[in-house]
C-alpha cells in the first residue's frame, strides 16, 4: 500500500459546520486522515492505499464538490479568473440588488408617515425577489443538506427567512394585514400586534441583506488573506534566454529543464534555481527575503529563480525548475501553514458540528414554551425566528483560519514562513531559545578580525603584500584578506611564480620581492624567518579567541600579521537583546572550541555557552534543556542542527541554510537575519492572540445572543444584523494583522539597526 498526501480544493462549502461534515465523511474511510478548512476552502488528506478519485467521490456524496489543484503556474495564467474572485464577484451583484429593493420594504415597515393605503403589497413585490432569488444560495445549500441528512448554518438562514416571508404571505391573504389602512411601528423589542396582522417582510429582507453582506465581506476577506501567496507565486520570470550551441533564443521559464544555461543580463530576473558557470554581478534578493542590499555573486555561487540581476551579464546553470523551485517551496510551506488547525479551532469545529441542530431545537422550544406561557402565537413566532436568525456558527469557524491566512501571509510578505497552527501554540510557552553559531549568529564567513604591522612597517603594506600573494589563491581566508582590502581601496599588486602549500601557506614574487603568506610556524621552521616574543603572544591571544593567523613576511623578515574569523553578523547583538525582551533566554550553541564560542557570545551578549558539540550532542542538549523544564526554541540553518531542530519545541530554521533544516523547522527566516527570528516570534504570538480574541468573541456572542432572542427580547431585523456582524468583526478583526510591522532594523523595514539600549522597547 501506498501513502500519498492529497490536497484537494472543496466547492460548495457555506458555513464552517460544512467543513466538518466534509472532515468527518472523509476520516470515515479507513487509513484517510483528513482536515478540512473552511476559509482557504481546501482540505489536506493523508491516504494510506486510497486513491485520489475515492476521496473526491467521498466528499461529493456528502453533497460537495472536490477536486485537485490545478499547477501553482496555472493560477497566475492572464485572463483566468479564479474561483475567488467569481465569488465575491456573484455576491456583490447579488447583494447590491437585494439591497436595493429590501431598502424600500424596510422604511415603509418602520415609518408609519410613509405608509399608504395598501403600502404592504408593493413590499410583498419587494421582498419576494430578495427572499427568493438575493436568498437563493442559502435555500439551495439547506436543500441539499437536508438531502444528506444535514442541518448547516444555510439551514438557519433559510428557515428563518422562509418562516419570517412565509408568515408575511399568510398574514396578507389570509389574515388581516392584506386590508387597507394598515400602519406598522419598529420596535426593538418583540411587541406584535395581536391577531394576524404583524407582517415580517422587512426582516425576511433585510436579514438577507445582512447574511449577503456578510458572506460578501468574508469572501473579500479570503481574496485579500490569499494575495500574498499569490503574489509569491507570480514573482517568477515569466520567460528566459537559453543558450545552446553558442545561439540564444527566448523560451517560456516553463519549459526550462535542469541542465539548460540561461543568460541573465543586468535587471532581468533569473528563471530558475541555478549555479553561476560565467560571469559576476549583484542579485537583488529583496523580493523573496527582504534584504534591500544585492549579494554579490561569482562562478560557482547558488542564485535563486525570481531574484534580479542588478550587475554583470550571467551564464547560469538550471538547477532546479518548477515546483522544486525555492520559490515553489515557500509557498508550499505558506499554504500547508493556512491549511492547518489549532486545538482551539478543532474545539470550534466540534461546537460548530452540533450547534445548527441545537439551535433548531431552541427555536422550536421558545415557540411551544411562549405558547404554553400564554404568549401569543405572533409573539411566540417572533421569538422562533430570532433565535433561529441570531445565531452565528460561521464565527467559530472563521475563528482560527481568517487569522491564521492573514498571518502566515503578512508572514510570507516579510520572509516569515510559519508552518500550522500548531506553530502559534509553542511561541505562546517557548521560554529559551539556543542558537547554533555559524550562520545564524555569525555570518559563516571569514573576515579580517586586526591586522598588526612589525618591524616599522605600515599596515597598509602589510595587506597590499598579503592580497597580492593570496591573489592566486581559493582558500576562504585568502578572498578574506582580498576583501579586506578592496573595501578599503587599496590596490592589489601584481605577483609572479606564485605557488601554494596546502595546510601551510602560499608565495610569490611580488614586485621583485619573495612574499610569503601562511602559518608562523611555517615560516619559522621552513624558511627560517624570526618570530618575536610579543608577536607570538599576540598570535596565541588571536588563536585562543577563534581567529586563524596569517603571518606575512618578505625579503626574509616579519612584516606583520593578519587574524582573520568568522565574523558576527551586524544585526545580531540587536537581535539577541529583542529575544531577551521576548522573554527568551539566549544559548550559544557551536561544534567550535570554547574561545571562539565565548569570544562571539562576548560580542552578542549570550552568557550561557555549549563549544565543541557534536550534531547528537546538539539533540542531547535539546533533550536535557526540556527535561530541566525549559520549553526551547532552536534557531539553526546546517544539516547538523535539523535533529535538533525537529526535537525543539520551535524549530527556526535560517533560509540560507540547507534543506535538511528548513524541512525539520516550524518557522522559516528567508533572510537568514537572526533580527527576524524577534519578528517571526512576534507576529506568531500576535496571530495567536487574534485567534483566541476571534473565539472569545464568537463563544461569548452565541451565549449571550440566543437566550436574549429566546426571551422574545429582540427584534428579529436586529437579530439578523447582529448575526452577521459577528461574523464580520471575525473577519476584520483578522485583517488587523495585515498591518502587523517588523521591528526597526529588520530586513524587511528598510531601516538600519537600532542601538541595543533600545532594542527591548521595539519588541513590544
């Protein structure tokens, strides 16, 4: 038997007690796991020896449709217009017509100066096209329910808008409300008229009106939540320039095959994942991780598809097309992220589930119970129809996903890939955060650290000598010295004869002069040059702190020496005090020896150290720190931290980092800015607390609600409009998110580091 992950989009779904349905007809299959999510209205599957067409035939015998996702391309295609935006465009036109007419029927029941002899029946022409035609979508979705044994939230609309019409219609044909000289006043209380003669028409349409508004907002509210990920979608190159056999032709970036060479000129994007084979340039990388500065790149470097050009012309090699793309897999993550449930939704779901045919019930319970009180049967119907229209389940399931869409993609437009739901739980208790050193903390990069001239010599020789002899050279400590020396615009001297001596050093001519470049040892014992006391000193002091010392020397003397390390990265100090502000106590954690942990701890404020640990000693200290009662978060970005990153309780993995790691991580930094991981824990504990605000909302409406309308307490045109604005702050409420900021200095705030004293009152 196979096991297959299926993700499949539902059509048809009205209300969150649909999704449920669909949920649980689905998990009935044997070796099916499934969720379905109301608001992306799709459902992952997890089938073991089902196939897809099974699935799809379950969820259309609950009387739905399904289907599967067509390629991420064929969503941005010109001229298509998506499922979403046919929707919002369908209920727009349906509610601008229903409130057109439902408008008229509303003031002539509420204002008696604009009652005229036989005013009711021009209503009845009003409302009925409301009622059938603006209300239709309800109606059909109860009707189909109730083919399936089904009662959703439609069913709640339907009978209420029905029963307020159908009540209305017998009132005026067959009562006393068809006669001339009627007059009606609004009451927000329940206080009808005795006998026949309380007509509903302007609740039947306006609560319509409302429902129609309401569902038009949220449908809005799906488009807007969905834009970022389809805007990550789209950032690709639509078309590229191949080169083979020495010619160049334009091709569509769909057809690009690994293997193929692409050239890339300056401002073009690059259509695919790839390694440079010619050429050098700066690519602009803010698109997928907000860094505003361009990299530079040369021959052999990893570009990724949908980054800029911004220098030089580019041969690249394809790597990577379609949806192995780095751009396919981020937004691969985004959408598994909005697909997922908390445990609170999943308490919602569960509510949702029994909720309509409770509130049937109730509804039923008000009317027999006002009439055995000796209430009238007017006002006991009143009470019948409010509680039916007032209740709202479609808040409890719009709770978790709103927020969760609006998240995960203000998440994605900042370079912040949270994975689920289940994600938000643990930022929420997190209490410590380790950080591997190399590439999360520092830069993974050799840099020089000082630079010590002897003998009278100037240190502006002392580097021009280094970089000229190190020029030949591909060791990362030599483009670091050359490095050094191009940002401070000295010139870099031409050398001859050079030679290499691996594990020891390198030499060359350089303007008649033999230099030599390498370990002191090196230069001590094979050529004999002297090395001084407090130069030696100097040099054990640099190597006991991490650094990796060049000693450069000519004409056989000691010219100087050079410490070059693995550097901090700028951002890094700022973004360990923003942690600390969090709550989250800093742990270095490296496979270096202990000086080069504590001097890089030293620089970014972290007391607590762990040196020379193996990748199970990474796991083990994991282990050990939760044992102790720590709740931990690992921010990591090598193969070596992905056990580590999967046994934290908040696995952040660097986007710079390899594959093993992202795969293993809760939250994705693209960036690769320590500064973000504050952002990213941020915007997770502020999507958590817009989701439990969501539910409190939604419990809380539903008690207070439905005794009110019960006790006959209120009118049913001010039920309908609570309804569904309970569902609309939901909605908007989650929208707040969308204005969510990065701290200043983040690399998607474009703007520079902030001083440490004052990184805690930006974390707020």
């Amino acid at each position: 038997m196979t096991t297959t992950d299926v993700a499949l989009e539902i059509g048809g779904m009205t209300c969150a007690s649909c999704a449920t349905r669909i949920e649980r007809k689905l998990n009935r299959i044997e070796g099916v796991t499934a969720t379905v999510n109301y608001a992306t209205e799709k459902a992952r599957v997890h089938a073991d020896g089902v196939e897809t067409a099974a699935l799809i035939a379950a969820v259309e015998a609950a009387g739905y449709t399904a289907s599967v996702p067509a390629p991420p391309a064929a969503s941005g295609e010109s001229g298509q217009v998506r499922p979403v935006d046919r929707e919002v465009l369908e209920l727009r036109q349906r509610l601008i017509v229903s409130a057109a007419l439902a408008v008229p029927v509303v003031l002539l029941s509420m204002i008696p100066v604009l009652q005229f002899t036989n005013w009711q029946w021009l209503a009845l022409t009003l409302a009925a096209p409301v009622v059938v035609w603006g209300a239709w979508p309800f109606h059909r979705a109860a009707a189909v329910n109730a083919r399936h044994g089904a009662a959703t939230m439609d069913t709640l609309i339907s009978v209420g808008v029905i029963a307020a019409f159908g009540w209305s219609v017998y009132a005026l044909f067959f009562g006393m409300a068809g006669l001339p000289g009627l007059h009606m006043a609004f009451t927000l209380f329940g206080q009808p008229r005795p006998g026949a003669g309380e007509i509903y028409l302007e609740v039947a349409s306006a609560v319509t009106v409302f429902i129609l508004a309401g569902r038009y907002i949220e449908a809005r509210a799906k488009k807007q939540s969905g834009a970022a990920l389809r805007a990550l979608l789209e950032l690709g190159a639509k078309d590229a320039v191949v080169l083979r056999h020495g010619a160049e032709s334009r091709v569509s970036a769909a057809s690009l095959q690994p293997g193929d060479t692409i050239v890339v000129r300056p401002g073009e994007k690059i259509a695919a994942d790839g390694l440079i084979v010619e050429g050098a340039s700066a690519v602009d990388l803010s698109m997928l991780t907000g860094e505003s500065v361009p990299v530079e790149v040369g021959l052999g470097d990893r570009v990724v598809g949908a980054t800029v050009n911004v220098g030089g012309r580019l041969l690249v090699e394809v790597t990577r097309v379609g949806a192995d793309t780095e751009l396919a897999r981020i937004a691969r993550l985004v959408e598994e992220a909005q697909s997922g449930k908390a445990e609170a939704q999943r308490l919602a779901d569960r509510v949702s589930a029994v909720f309509v045919p409770v509130v049937i019930g109730l509804a039923l319970a008000a009317f027999a119970g006002w009439l055995i009180f000796g209430g009238s049967v007017e006002l006991a119907f009143t009470a019948a129809v409010a509680t039916l229209i007032i209740a709202c389940p479609c808040a409890l399931g719009l709770a978790t996903p709103t927020a969760l869409l609006v998240g995960t993609g203000r998440g994605s437009q900042l370079g912040i890939i949270i994975r689920g739901p289940q994600v938000l739980e643990q930022t929420r208790t997190v209490d410590t955060v380790v950080l591997d050193k190399t590439g999360t903390v520092t830069t993974g990069r050799m840099s020089v650290r000082d630079v010590h001239a002897v003998n009278e010599t100037s240190v502006d020789d002392v580097l021009r000598f280094a970089a000229a002899v190190e020029n030949g050279s591909e060791h990362p400590v030599a483009r670091a010295i050359l490095s050094h020396v191009r940002a401070h615009d000295l010139e870099i001297r031409g050398a001859e004869t050079f030679a290499a001596h691996a594990g020891h050093g390198v030499q060359a001519l350089v303007d008649g002069h033999l230099t030599l470049a390498g370990r002191a040892s090196w230069l001590s014992s094979e050529w004999s040059i002297a090395i001084p006391s407090a130069v030696s000193g100097t040099i054990a002091a640099a190597e006991e702190a991490g650094a990796t010392v060049i000693a450069v020397a000519w004409d056989g003397e000691l010219r100087g020496i050079i410490a070059v390390r693995d550097s901090i990265k700028d951002t890094s100090v700022v973004a360990v005090s923003r942690l600390r502000a969090l709550g989250l106590r800093p742990v270095l954690l490296t496979g270096d020896n202990a000086g080069v942990a504590r001097t890089i701890a030293a620089e970014a404020g972290i007391d607590e150290i762990h040196a020379g640990v193996t990748p199970q000693g990474k796991l083990d200290l994991i282990r050990a720190l939760q044992e102790s009662g720590r709740t931990v978060a690992m921010v990591g970005d090598g193969v070596n931290d992905a056990a580590a990153l999967a046994a934290a309780d908040l696995g952040i993995a660097m986007g710079t980092g390899t594959d093993a790691a992202i795969a293993a991580a809760d939250i994705t930094v693209v960036s690769g800015d320590l500064l973000v991981v504050a952002d990213a824990v941020r915007l997770a504990r502020r999507t958590l607390g817009t989701i439990k605000g969501n539910l409190f909302w939604a419990f809380a409406y539903n008690v207070a609600a439905i005794p009110i309308a019960m006790l006959g307490l209120l009118n049913p045109l001010f039920a309908g409009a609570a309804m569904a604005f309970s569902s609309v702050f939901v909605v908007t409420n989650s929208l707040r998110l969308r204005n969510f900021r990065p701290a200043a200095g983040s690399p998607a705030s474009g703007t520079a580091p902030l001083p440490v004293e004052r990184a805690q009152e930006m974390t707020r």
